[in-house]
C-alpha cells in the first residue's frame, strides 16, 4: 500500500482510505452487492413461484414477459400502489423501522461475505492462494473485509429478529404479537445452533477470517470433514430465515400473517425482502463456511475451467442452496411449536457441541 | 426421520421432473369428451333439411324454461324441415339453461343435441341467448332463417339491456359486431360438418340420421 492511500488528507481525497480500503471503491462495492441483493430478492420470488409450481405439476408465472421474467417488476408495482393501511393503534415510530431493519439486517450481514478471491493490483500475491499483498492494493471481494467477519455475520444476522418482533409488537395485533413472540424465541434457540455448527469450521481453519477459511478449503471441502456441521446449520438456518418447515412466526392457518399480519404495500414488501435477502445471506454464509466459497469445484487445470471467475462459482453454490431450501419448504409441512423448541435445544444444540467437541479433540492431537 | 426427509424430497424431485399438466387455456383447449355437454347445436340432415320440426317438445321438457320456439308452417315449395312445420326461430337462454340435456332426450327428431363448447361467458348478458343463426349447424347454399326479433323470446327477460346501447336492439347490435369483425355463425368444417356434403337431394330416411357429428 502506497503513502497516499494511507493519508486522509484533503488534496488526496480521491484516495482517502477507511481501513485498508479507498472509500469509492468501499461505495462501489456497496452499491453493487445491494443492487444484486434486491436483483436476487425480486427474481428469487420468482423462482420460489416456479419451484413451487412444478412441484405441483404446474408451470407457474409466465404471462408477464418470457417465462414470467417481468412478473417481479409487476409484482413491485402493484405493491408500490397498494395503499398503506396501518392500524390506528400502533406504535408509530417502531412500526415504521421494523420492515426497514428487516431488509437492513439481512443487507448488513452480506457486507462481510467474501465473493471471490482477492485481487492483487499493482503487485504480486503472496502467500497460501493469494491470501495476503504486501505490494499494491488488495481488492478484496467483500465491503468491508473483517479478520472477524463470522463474528460480524453471526451479530448483525441476530439483528433481523428485532425487525421481527418489532413488527410484531407495534403493530398492536394478537396475530402479530403472537407471531413476533415465536419468531424472538424460535432465533434464540437456533442462534445457538447456527454458531455451534460454524465453530467446526472455524476450528479447522484457525481463523474467523472468511476469506482465509474458505482458501483452507482448497483441497477438500468442509462440508466433507463436517458433514454434520453442515447438516446442523443448514437446518438451524432454515430456522433463522422463518422458512418451512420452520415458518412458525407467519403460520397462516393459525396466525394469519404472523408478526407481519398488520403490514401492507411496500413495508410488507419489505418483510417479504428481508426473509429472501436473508435466504441469500444464509446460503452464502453455507457456502464460505462449507462449500469453498469461490473456489472451483473442477481442477482448474482443466481446459477452460481455471478461467471461470470466483464469483460465478459462489454463485452456482448459493443458487443450489437456495434452490434446495425452496425444494425443502415445498415438500415439508411445518412443525409443531414445541417440536420445533425440541429440536433447537434437544437435538441441533447438542449435537452442535458434540461436533465442537469432536472437531476439538482431533484438531488438538494432530496438532500435539 | 431422514429416511421420510429423503422420501418426500425424491417425491418432489420426482414431479419437478415431470411435465406440468397444466393446460394453458385459451391457447390450449381441452378437448371436450364426446359426451359434453356444452352449448347445444340444431342438426341438419344430410342433404341439408333441418331436423327441427317445431314441435317444441324441447321447450316443454326444458326445467329452467330457457327455450324458445317460434314454429312456422313449412313452404311446399322450398321446405326448410321435413316435418309440416319448422323452427322459425330457435332461442336458448344460455343464463338459464343448466345443461342437463333433457331437451335432447325430448327431441323426436334428435334436431338439438348439446355440444362440445364450453366457453359461453360474454361481456354482455344479451349475447347469451343463442338464436338459430348460432345453433344451426352450417351448410353451404342455406342461408339460417333469420327470425324477426319480437318481445317474447328466450331472452324476453334480459331484454331492456338494450337501452346500454341506444339506437340499436341488442341482437341487432351483437350481429353487427359480429358481422364487423367478420365471424358468423358456424361454418362448414367445424362441428365435424363435411365442407363438400353429397348432392343429392333425396329424402331423409329415420335410419341414418345423418349430418355426422
């Protein structure tokens, strides 16, 4: 890194830095992954129709463009254009900064997913794949590159909950309270379990750096040393996301809506947002932590394949998980309330510890 | 527990998997079966005559009474029907008609059997009473009697509608339009009618009830 990119001073503003990162390229970056982000939340309702409705035999949107490919812009502009109603006895300014922290949360988490692997520029990469450029700058492919990114992630996914039960309660509706309640002690019992899985990961990559544990992954992914791991936060995310079978908080047959009953036009939109954003955000997490993030699943040294980017590698893997949490919600019917408690705190959680445990005490021998 | 995951997550792969059985109407059709019981249509017999008598056997066995007959004497010179008399005019309220076929079952001559269509909805309730111009099987050479339009009729109690349309009566007005965009009624080809029937001009025999459906 050159002086010039350390010194924040007002002739130099161009290359103004935060952290080790020039500010516009922080923006573009910024501007680029929220503009995928609600790229993907409009095509993924889309999709999730589509799942569905061949499940069922049907063939689902398809009269508004191609294939239904405009049936998202039809459906932003009809709930642009609903009116929106709100009851009379809400509690104005919560109720108003729920749907907001709902898609904010799930946007926020995503800042610190790395993409793709780092870009040297003006100086070779050193180190094991890449990882570090003491020459030149480093692009990283995430916003914000974090040395505790899985932290970061782990805190600031638990923030979507309070969109979710503030909806709940300002809303001033038993549907919602109800809802919002579930939804409050459903992500604390799988809060646990999502951070129980990851440490195998993190114990097997010594980091809680993304990029360094998914470049860890280049021989042999971790979803094949912890298969369990995997098993256990895909379904603990399932749970954090409000999908089936775990969708509890917004169970229609008995709570209407849930914590989003009394929402309606675009800050229902917004709800609707922050659980697909959050869909991404968890498949992208699976796909660091377990997958090998952007690296190639094919020898790179065959004919083409070393010339695929990284990125489009991640996103053939977060399309498979999110393909495969749409298979799971159209196939399975949702638990019981107290089966689902069970399952948090009887089964993910100990089995999560179990795998810690395990992980541990081989990490340790090998080591030793 | 996973082995009844797995099984119903094979099932779901297993339909995506399948053709949709989705019918995407109105660019598909579903076929009608041949017993439908659709809107009704007035057969001829092969050599053209309608089957239609007159005798409003159909009108009387209709429950919801959504039949009309308006019979006339037959001309000797240029019989419309082989009977003494004919349809002169032929309605069907399709608004009220239920479909259950009894008029077939009453008809001596099977002149009225009910069809295969089935998409009978109309931006206007006047359009739903069929007259003889759209029921009467088409035939090359034979225009359909065009009845004159009275006040009692299938659609006796719709009528009145025509005051959305001042100037014009409501069957005046629908066959303009229709007459505008360049459809009539049915033509030779549909409803299994033969473009190019026999010549012959012989009298219709009971035994082979003709005009092939």
């Amino acid at each position: 890194m050159n002086a010039a990119m350390r010194n924040p001073m007002l002739a130099d503003w161009w290359n103004f830095s935060i952290g080790p990162d020039i500010w516009w390229v922080i923006l573009v970056k910024a501007i680029v992954v929220i503009g995928f982000l609600a790229t993907a939340f409009a095509y993924l309702t889309l999709a999730e129709r589509k799942v569905s409705a061949h499940i069922q035999l049907r063939i689902g949107p398809n009269r508004v463009g191609p294939f239904g490919f405009l049936q998202p812009a039809a459906d932003g502009v009809k709930l642009f254009f609903k009116e929106n109603t709100a009851p009379g006895t809400r509690d104005r300014l919560l109720y108003m900064v729920a749907p907001g922290l709902a898609g904010g949360a799930a946007i926020f988490a995503f800042s610190a997913i790395p993409i793709s692997a780092v870009n040297c520029i003006g100086g070779p990469s050193i180190g094991q794949a890449g990882l570090s450029c003491p020459s030149g700058y480093a692009l990283h492919w995430d916003i914000a590159h974090l040395n505790v990114g899985l932290l970061f992630i782990l805190a600031v996914t638990s923030l979507g909950v309070y969109s979710l039960f503030l909806g709940g309660w300002s809303a001033n509706s038993k549907y919602s309270l109800l809802g919002g309640l579930r939804s409050s002690a459903q992500l604390i019992s799988y809060e646990m379990a999502v951070a129980f899985a990851l440490i195998g990961p993190v114990i097997l990559a010594g980091s809680l750096d993304l990029e360094r544990i998914v470049v860890n992954q280049q021989h042999l992914w971790y979803v094949f040393q912890q298969p369990l791991a995997f098993i256990l936060y895909f379904t603990a995310a399932l749970a954090e996301t409000n999908r089936a079978p775990f969708d509890l908080p917004e169970a229609e047959q008995e709570l209407v809506a849930g914590y989003h009953t009394e929402y309606s036009s675009m800050r229902f939109g917004m709800f609707f947002m922050g659980e697909y954003i959050n869909m991404v955000t968890v498949s992208a997490i699976a796909t660091s932590m377990f997958l090998g993030g952007w690296l190639s699943p094919l020898p790179t040294g065959w004919i083409f394949f070393g010339y695929i980017p990284g990125f489009i590698w991640f996103l053939a893997k977060v399309s498979l998980l999110l393909f495969t949490m749409m298979w799971i919600r159209w196939t399975l019917p949702r638990l019981r309330y107290d089966r689902l408690m069970s399952l948090g705190w009887k089964a993910l959680l100990p089995l999560g510890l179990v795998n810690i445990m395990v992980t541990g005490t081989i990490v340790a021998l090998r080591v030793a | 527990m996973f082995r009844e995951i797995a099984q119903g997550l094979a099932i779901t792969m297993r339909n995506m998997l399948r053709r949709p059985i989705t019918l995407q109407w109105p660019e598909e059709q579903k076929p009608a079966s041949p017993r439908h019981r659709g809107r009704h249509i007035l057969h001829r017999y092969d050599n053209g005559l309608e089957k239609c008598i007159g005798c409003e056997l159909c009108a009387a066995a209709c429950p919801v009474g959504c039949i009309y007959v308006g019979a006339a004497e037959n001309p000797k010179d240029h019989p419309i029907s082989p009977g003494e008399r004919y349809a002169e005019r032929y309605e069907i309220n399709l608004m009220r008609c239920i479909f259950c076929g009894y008029c077939a079952e009453a008809c001596p001559t099977e002149a009225i059997t009910l069809g295969p269509r089935y998409e009978l909805s109309d931006y206007r309730r006047e359009k739903t009473v069929v007259t003889k111009a759209d029921l009467l099987e088409a035939w090359p050479h034979f225009e359909p009697a065009q009845g004159p339009v009275a006040e009692r009729g299938a659609g006796a109690d719709q009528r009145g509608r025509e005051m959305l349309d001042p100037g014009l009566g409501p069957r005046v007005a629908w066959d303009a339009a229709e007459r505008a965009r360049g459809e009539g009624p049915a033509t030779a080809g549909s409803h299994g009618i033969a473009s190019h029937p026999p010549t012959v001009a012989e009298p219709p025999s009971r035994r082979q009830p003709g005009g092939a459906r």
